[in-house]
C-alpha cells in the first residue's frame, strides 16, 4: 500500500492532468457506470464538519473512500481548510492499494472540474474571468480556468482588502495574467465573461441583476443544503447543470432554495455535465445564454485523482 503525502499530490496531479481525468471521471459518472453514496456530513464544534464519502469507479474499476474534516472558519496559522484523507482499492484484489492526502486532491480536482465544465459551457472567446471569493478554491480557481481559456484578464473580490490584494499579487505572479481587484461584487464582474464563486456565504452575493447575457458562472463554495452563493432569480435566467443531479437535488442550497421558493421547476435543472460531455443533453445553445455548473464535488472526482496519482507515481519508480 502506497503512502501519498500532499506534496506528491501537487507534483503529479497538475491541473493539465486532472482536467481530463475529471473529463473522464464525470463522463463516466453519467454513464451510469459509477456509483456513490450520498456523501454523510457530521457537523462538528466550531463550524466544522466531518465528511465520509464512498465511491466505485463501477464493474472491475477501482473503488475506495474519502474521508475528511472541512474548517470554514481557521485562524491565523496556515491551517488547510480541508484535512482528510482518500483510500483506493485494488479493482481486482479488494487490498487497499493507496491512502492518498485529500486536501491537495480536493482543491485541485475541483477546480480541474470546474475548468472542465467552464470549457464545455463557457463561450470559446471568453477572456475575463472573476474570482469571488480568496480562499484556496480562489487561488486554485484562478490558475486553473487559464488551461480551457486564453484569458486577458483576472479580476479578484473578497470580503478582506487584504487577503484580496494578497491573492492577487499571487495569481499575477503565478499566470503573468492582469489582476486586478474590485471592492463590490457588481463591478467585478460586469463584463466578465466567466465567474466562479468559492466562497463560504450563507447568503447570496450574486445577483441575477449583476450578471450580463453570456456568462458562464461555476458555483463552488456552498457543498450542501443551507449556504447559496447565487439568489433564486439568477438560477431560473440559467441553463443550470449539475456534477451529479442527484446529489444537486438533495443536496444543492441554490436550486433546492429556488425550487422550494417557486422561482424554477425540476425541469430547471437540466441535466448533468457528464451527459453534455457524451451528448445526451445540449450545453450552451447561444451566446447569450447565461450557463451555470453547480459543483458539489464527488467521491468518484476524489478516486479517479488518487488512482492517477498512485499509477503515475507507480510508473516512475518501476
């Protein structure tokens, strides 16, 4: 059994790797040949929560399991939001084939997920990309939607000045990209072409009325039934698609709140990005289309980044 700390994860798993692994992964969760549990979230004191999830990759694949404490709310010493870690079993044997460090996976397989879903949603001339939020999933967010999109522009919002600025200073450094950054989330992205939000709001910081014809917009920050990020209006002007729609249904604060409140139908979610990817359903239809991809994240996201970790690290040493 193979031990990954989080600096093999870094090394190995780049976002030009994971991109088309999480491809991959949500393709085949949309298949039908995938198959998990309805993730289990314990809340614990302090506003953290301890999360056990369980996956296969389906017949004769790997299958294993994640679990991992969340801490929203961390002090000043450099304390991972997300700590925990992801077991991968042999298809074949049934032995555990590797434990993997879950926080280094979590933040890039998610934002390698959301750049997957940002190239097949978001228009092909997109150029501005807006951050809200300045978090981990932030910086991850930012450096990886400039793989799917020649970007001319990165704008950054944070409820922080400091950490806003801070991060921004990072990115410019890290893409060689123009930052810039904004004060109020109207200004940040008028006129953005893609906007991802990844924060840890209990409310609503994106309007319907900030967002202009065209955008696409990745929903990050809120992974269960009680934070929203967006408000109901902005989720009925979308084509609104989810990694998994089960787990959106049962799951995701945005549409749950806006089907409850009346603002959409069931129909409003109109499918999965897995089945855009295999051509089961349509994604975008115009360029004036406002497209959104709710993320939640997945134990099957988690597992196909560890197998490939595990494999490609098996790889260098034989």
């Amino acid at each position: 059994m193979l031990l990954i700390g989080p600096d093999e994860v870094t090394s190995t798993l780049t976002y030009d790797a994971c991109i088309p692994v999480m491809r991959s992964a949500m393709a085949r969760l949309s298949s039908g040949k995938t198959a998990q549990m309805l993730r289990q979230i314990m809340p614990l004191d302090h506003g953290r929560m301890f999360g056990v999830m369980a996956g296969t990759m389906g017949p004769e694949a790997a299958f294993g399991s994640k679990l991992i404490c969340v801490t929203p709310e961390r002090s000043a010493a450099p304390v991972p939001s997300h700590q925990g870690v992801v077991v991968v079993f042999n298809a074949e044997t049934g032995a555990p084939a590797c434990v993997a460090e879950a926080g280094a996976i979590t933040s890039i397989r998610t934002a390698s997920a959301s750049a997957m879903a940002t190239d097949v949603l978001a228009r092909s001339d997109a150029r501005i990309l807006t951050i809200l939020g300045t978090g981990e999933q932030a910086l991850h967010h930012a450096l990886a939607m400039p793989h799917v999109r020649e970007l001319d522009e990165i704008r950054i919002w944070g409820r922080s000045p400091e950490r806003a600025e801070a991060l921004a200073a990072e990115v410019a450094d890290k893409t060689g990209i123009a930052v810039q950054v904004f004060v109020q989330v109207a200004e940040a992205v008028s006129g953005a072409d893609i906007v991802c939000t990844v924060t840890a709001s209990p409310d609503p910081i994106l309007l319907a009325d900030m967002v202009a014809a065209g955008t696409h917009i990745n929903v990050v920050g809120s992974s269960y039934d009680g934070p929203r990020e967006i408000d109901d209006a902005l989720v009925a002007a979308s084509r609104f698609y989810a990694d998994s729609s089960d787990s959106v249904r049962a799951q995701g604060a945005e549409f749950r709140h806006a089907l409850n409140s009346g603002a959409v139908g069931e129909s409003q979610l109109l499918g999965e990005i897995g089945e855009v990817l295999l051509g089961t359903i349509a994604g975008r239809q115009s360029n004036t289309d406002i497209t959104i991809y709710k993320s939640l994240g997945h134990v099957i996201q988690d597992i196909a980044s560890a197998e490939y970790v595990y494999a490609a690290l098996k790889a260098q040493n034989s």
